[in-house]
C-alpha cells in the first residue's frame, strides 16, 4: 500500500466507521425483516 493511499484511508476514516455503522445495523435489520416477512408469507 502506497504513502498516498494511506493518507487518502485516513482522510476517509470517518466514511468507513460510518459505512460499518451503517452495514452494523442495516444488515441485521433488513435480515430481521426478512426473516419476518418470510415468515407473515408462510402463514
């Protein structure tokens, strides 16, 4: 990994905390949901 990729990850630091946030409890949720809806179907 070159210097300047480094120095661009860690301007960008903040975006990818955010987009794990993000994935952390979107992903869970959407899979809740899901399973949920999936389930209301099978009823």
């Amino acid at each position: 990994m070159g210097f300047w990729e480094l120095e661009l990850l860690q301007k960008h630091e903040y975006l990818s905390i955010a987009l794990i946030l993000v994935t952390d409890f979107i992903f869970p949720a959407s899979l809740a949901l899901g399973l949920f809806e999936s389930g209301f179907k099978g009823v």
